[in-house]
C-alpha cells in the first residue's frame, strides 16, 4: 500500500467526484483510478462504486475511510517530525523509570531542561529492572533511573543517586504501622516492583502472608486499596511521598540505591547531557528531606 493511493482514495471519498479529486491530487484521471484499483486489488474488496454521474462508498470503503485517514495523518505527522529532527528543530530525550520511582523527583530537573530546550520532546517510559536494561541496550532510551537492574552489563555506566530505607505505610496511625499489622490486614504486593524495590524475604521471614497478598499492577490502585483499609504495603522511603497515606519506617535493615544508568561510550545529546548532569549535580539526601518536610 502506497500513501499516494490512500491520498487519492482519500479526495476521491471526500469529493465524491473522480475529476474534481484527481484536480485536487494534481493528477489525471486515468492515473488516480488505476492507483485507487490497484488499492482495492490490495484490499480485497471495491472501495468506491460509480453509477453513471452517482460515486459512493461501498461498506468496504466507508469502513476502511477513518482508518486509511488515520494512517495517512500518520504518515504525514512522521514526515512533519523526522523533517524537523533533520533540521535540528525538534530534539527528543527518552527516560526509562523504575516503577517504583516518584517521578515527582524529576520534575524539577525535567522542567530546567525544557526551559534550555523549548522544543524538547520528553518520552518516560515505565519498565522493571531487566526491561531497563534492554532498552538502554537497544538505544530506546538515553538515560535511567532505577534501583538494581538485576542485569550485569559491563557497559553501563551508573551514577547513585541516594539510597534509602522501606516504609510500611496504611491508613492507620504511624504508631501501628509494624509488621504487626499484616496480622489483620492482608499485604498490598506491587507486582511492577522488582526484588530490589521490596523486602519480600524479610517480611516473610518475618510471619508475612507474602504468597497470599493482593497483587496490584499500579501504585495509584495500592495507594487507593490502603488508604481504604483493605491493606498495608511496604514501599521504598521515597515512593508515594505526597499521597495520603500513613507510614512509619520498616524494622528492616534492608535498602535500596537509586541510580541514574547510560550506556558507556554512547554519543550523548547535549538535551541528555544535560538532564545527566542536573541529576548528579542535586544534592538528593537533602531533596529528599525537603520533600519530607513539605509532605508532613
């Protein structure tokens, strides 16, 4: 399928009059039939049915009109962006981001950046540790940010950003926030979170129902599930930090580091370098106890 055809099947749907489309297409009549043929031969099916001075759709036709549409904006829209990558007009900056990661923290670097690159289009993706890693393998992404990949590569390089400890948090008061509480209430488990992003073997070493926990695949639904009372999670320090929820530190001795991640060798752009620099420049223990002052 050419988008020639799809552009003259277009005007030809829109018009409903094969002189007037192929005027419109600055085309002859006789090449915009044959490419609206060869269209329907590809389709399997007429598209548009003359009779005498009356064109219409057939049902084929007005069934595959919004989706040949879409794909011609489409086409033209990758044109639109590829021609203003080429003249340096429109710069793209991909983040991979753990899960478990508030991405509340990036904001303030993120913003710095599209101040210095007013045309920069920002792409986050969400991905557990080992997803991570391929897509810095796979140069899907620049930069990012996560605990352990759990993958070893030896061509990443990693900046910490800060590490930090587990809460247990609930709707109840800080005072009853132990492990104690999973006794009457079932454990929320995150299931986007990786093995580094919750103690799941020290609190099941700890008496904690872990195999018969609810299982969630976003935090906004734990956050919504505890705040309710049909839970408590155990979630890293930083994580859900402005939510509504109570929390209290977990007895665990068990961390995490968050780390900044690029691939080592790899031409970056200057919108990467310098989100990467902002990041290791922050004094993020000190982030960290200003967003806990503004959360209290």
């Amino acid at each position: 399928m050419e988008m020639q055809q799809v552009r003259y099947f277009l005007a030809v749907s829109r018009t409903l009059n094969f002189t007037r489309a192929a005027e419109e297409c600055n085309v002859t009549q006789p090449a915009l039939t044959r490419a609206i043929k060869q269209l329907e031969d590809e389709l399997g099916g007429e598209l548009i049915r003359r009779e005498g001075r009356n064109t219409h759709l057939t049902d084929l036709g007005n069934r595959m009109r919004p989706l040949l549409q879409q794909c011609f904006d489409s086409a033209i829209a990758a044109k639109q962006v590829a021609s203003k990558l080429k003249k340096g007009e429109v710069a793209a900056l991909s983040v991979a981001v753990s899960r478990t990661f508030d991405l509340d923290l990036l904001t303030g670097p993120l913003a710095e950046v599209q101040r210095s690159f007013p045309a920069l289009q920002l792409k986050i993706r969400r991905a557990s540790g080992s997803e991570i890693c391929e897509l810095l393998k796979s140069g899907d992404v620049d930069l990012a940010v996560a605990g352990a990949l759990g993958d070893e590569w030896d061509r990443l390089d990693a900046w910490p950003m800060f590490t930090e400890s587990f809460d247990i948090v609930g709707d109840g008061d800080p005072i009853d926030l132990t492990v104690e509480v999973f006794r009457d209430r079932r454990f929320l488990d995150f299931a986007g979170a990786d093995d580094g992003d919750c103690p799941r073997c020290e609190l099941a070493a700890a008496g904690v129902a872990v195999d018969d926990a609810h299982r969630l695949d976003s935090l906004r639904d734990l956050e919504a599930l505890a705040a309710a009372g049909l839970g408590a999670a155990v979630i890293p320090a930083s994580t859900l930090r402005r939510s509504r929820l109570r929390r209290a530190p977990c007895p665990f001795n068990a961390e995490r580091t968050v780390t900044v991640y690029s691939v080592a060798g790899r031409q970056r752009s200057k919108e990467t370098a310098a989100l990467l620099n902002l990041l290791r420049a922050t004094d993020w223990e000190a982030k960290l106890s200003e967003d806990l002052c503004d959360a209290a």
